[in-house]
C-alpha cells in the first residue's frame, strides 16, 4: 500500500506546482484592479487592468479609428477613460469590460492602450476543479478498494482452489 | 489489457497535464469568448469521452446477449458507471460556461435535454443492476436490452445541432473540417486524448474491482456453505 500512496502523492504535487503555474499567470495577466486604487497602484506598477460598465452617454470619440473618450463606472466609483489603440469591436455603451493602461496624474485619466473582455477567471477554475476533482476521487477510492480486495482475499485463504468435484473419468 | 493498465494511466496524466498546460497557460483567449472558451477544453472532451463510453457500453451489452460472458457483462457494468459519471461532468462544466456566455445556467435546448435523457438512462440501467434483481443472469440480459434500446439516444445528441435550431454551437470538428484555430485544437486533442485514455484506465480498475466483489461474494458463500453443511453433519 506504501507504493500506491506514494504514486499518489506525486499526483498531488504534480497538481499543486500545476495550480500555482495558472494562479501565477492570472495574479499577471488577468488580475483586474478596483476603479478606486487605481490612482495609487497604477503609478507604481506601470501598466494594469481595470474593469468597469462603460457609462450611458458618455461614449464618444472615432471608434472605426480607435479613438475614444468614456466613463467606467464600478459602484459609486468612476474613471474618465482616454482610448487609444486598435479599433474595438466590443465597447458599447453599458458593457462591462477591462481597460489596459496607465493613470495620467496630471490629466487625471486612465490612458488605456488595449481593451480586454471581462476574464470570468472564476468559472474556468471552477469548471477545471468539477472536472478533475470528482474523477480524481472516484479513481482513488476504486483503486484502494481494489488493493483492500486484494489483501481481504490473499489473507482470508479464499483464493485457495476449490475442492475437485467428483466427476467419473470412466 | 490488465498489462496495459499502467500505460493507459500514465498516457492519461501526461496528455491531461500537456492539454492543460496548453489550455491554461500558453494557448491565447478567443476574440469573441475570452478566457471562458479555456472551458470547452474540459467541457467537449469530457462530453466525447461520455459518448465513447456510452459507445463501449453499446458495444459490450451486444457481445454480451450474443456470447453471455460474465467478463463481458462486468465490463458493461463498470463502463455504465463510469459514462454516467463523464456524463454529469459534462453536463456540470456546459452549465459553468453558458451562466456568462448565454447568461443562464440551463435552457431547454436539444442538445442539452438529448444529453440529460443519456443521463437519465444510465441512471436507470445502473438502478435496475443495483436494485432490481437478484438473479446475475437475468440482470445482466435485462441491462444489456436496456442499454441497447438507449443507444437510440446517441445520434439525437450528435445531430441535435443540425436537426433542430439550437443555441448549442455545431460541431466544430466534422467530416466537412477543422473549424477552429490550431491553437485552440492543440489542447482540445490533448484533453481528449487523456481522458479518453482516462476512462480506458477507469474502465480496467472497475472491472476489476466489480470481478473481485463478486469472486469474494461467491468465494465467502461457498466457505459458508461449507461451514453449515459440516456443523448439520456434526
């Protein structure tokens, strides 16, 4: 049995190096920031993601040329947003979405470079854990009893042959 | 195939952990879905593998009423289970991605009520072998007529998307061609690949399991019949 835990252990932490590899990579590339830090952190760590509904009536700018001026919204919290980069296909009024940027203390805006759809990180864990957790245990549990049934037959002598029947060769 | 067990388990880790490596890490966001489409990495080869097991099952139940091997009949006992298990998973993981892709949990759309009748199915043949009978032979016989009648259910889940207009998308891999990026379709392989090889894996180990209860059960049966027969001759 000491092998069989062992064997399993390794799947363990195989899974845990695993769960960090994706923890480290949203903590970089996904994380968002909330509206009312944003002043703060985004002078010191340079560029960073925020999330916000995009306010009625205050979209305006040349989209097809990827230009815009807007208000993201979070709560009570809001951001005057200045866009510059590739025309974007998904900023209409009212939609929730990520801007990648930097603040302009002196303007007082967010200069966002690049937009991003809301990551929804917390349902692709979530269906990645339903996937593998249950398997995983089903898989553990049926292997184990296998090894008990194993043992339960090899000690209780039950895997002695059974007696010859008395069947006439003649 | 009990000399392969170990292959299929360790092929099984090694594709899972490269698709998910692939899926999770290095393979880029979809324009239109962003990080959600990482679900369908579990979610359509979890669905596959349910179809394939189903398939096995299928397959087995056949052989079974022709040939009436015990073996045979374990095997379709063990695969029922484990197909029903892929078959919530799957249905679990399609719910996880339409609440922020369609904005609900569930809708009653074809493919998705096709695929919880397959659910229902199985549940009904694993009760019948769990509480119906008591005689193997008939449990066995009843079971696999079961499981051949609810085959009928595989090609409505197939074709669902193209017999009826759903929301579910259509098959993005066809006889008619590849229909996403590489990018997307190498850890989509790779997750398919590994549970299907997974499930290969699960398949061996219940089958086995299921042969050594019931050998164990028949084995203490007989010792006791034993015992009672030298305690009355004493």
């Amino acid at each position: 049995m000491t092998g069989f835990y062992v064997r399993w252990f390794g799947v363990f932490i195989l899974s845990m190096v695993f769960v960090f590899l994706v923890d480290q990579r949203y903590t970089h590339t996904l994380k968002t920031i909330p509206l009312k830090t944003v002043r703060i952190q985004s002078g010191s760590h340079g560029s960073v993601r925020i999330m916000g509904m995009v306010k009625s009536g205050s979209l305006h700018g040349n989209l097809e040329e990827g230009r815009a001026a807007f208000e993201l919204v979070d709560g009570a919290e809001a951001v005057r947003i200045l866009y510059n980069g590739l025309p974007p296909e998904n900023l209409r009024e009212l939609k929730t979405v990520v801007m990648i940027g930097r603040w302009d203390s002196e303007a007082r805006v967010f200069r966002a470079h690049e937009m991003g759809l809301v990551p929804h990180f917390g349902f692709v864990a979530s269906a990645y854990v339903v996937a593998f957790l249950p398997i995983m245990v089903v898989i553990f549990f049926m292997s184990r009893k296998v090894m008990l049934l194993f043992q339960e037959i090899k000690q209780s002598k039950l895997y002695e042959p059974e007696a010859p029947s008395h069947v006439d060769k003649g | 195939m009990q000399r392969f067990k170990g292959w299929f388990g360790g092929g099984a880790v090694l594709c899972l952990m490269a698709g998910g490596y692939t899926g999770l890490l290095t393979s880029p966001p979809d324009y239109y879905q962003g990080e959600i489409v990482r679900i369908m990495y579990v979610h359509v080869p979890l669905a596959h593998t349910a179809l394939f097991s189903y398939s096995v099952l299928f397959g087995g139940s056949l052989w079974y009423l022709w040939k009436h091997e015990p073996f045979i009949d374990n095997m379709c006992h063990a695969a029922a289970g484990i197909s029903a298990l892929f078959t919530l998973l799957a249905l679990i993981t399609g719910s996880i991605w339409a609440k922020p892709t369609w904005n609900t949990w569930w809708t009653w759309d074809p493919r998705l009520v096709s695929f919880a009748v397959l659910l229902l199915i199985l549940g009904g043949y694993l009760m019948l072998r769990t509480f119906l009978i008591d005689d193997p032979e008939k449990e066995g016989r009843y079971a696999a007529v079961v499981a051949i009648i609810g085959f009928i259910d595989l090609p409505i889940v197939h074709f669902s998307v193209e017999w009826w207009r759903t929301l579910h998308q259509p098959q993005s891999i066809s006889t008619r061609g590849v229909a996403i990026s590489d990018d997307l379709l190498l850890p989509l392989m790779l997750m398919s690949i590994g549970f299907t090889l997974l499930f290969v894996y699960m398949l061996i180990i219940r089958t086995q399991l299921l042969y050594l209860t019931s050998l164990l059960h028949a084995k203490k049966g007989r010792l006791l019949s034993h015992v009672h027969l030298s305690q009355a001759g004493s």
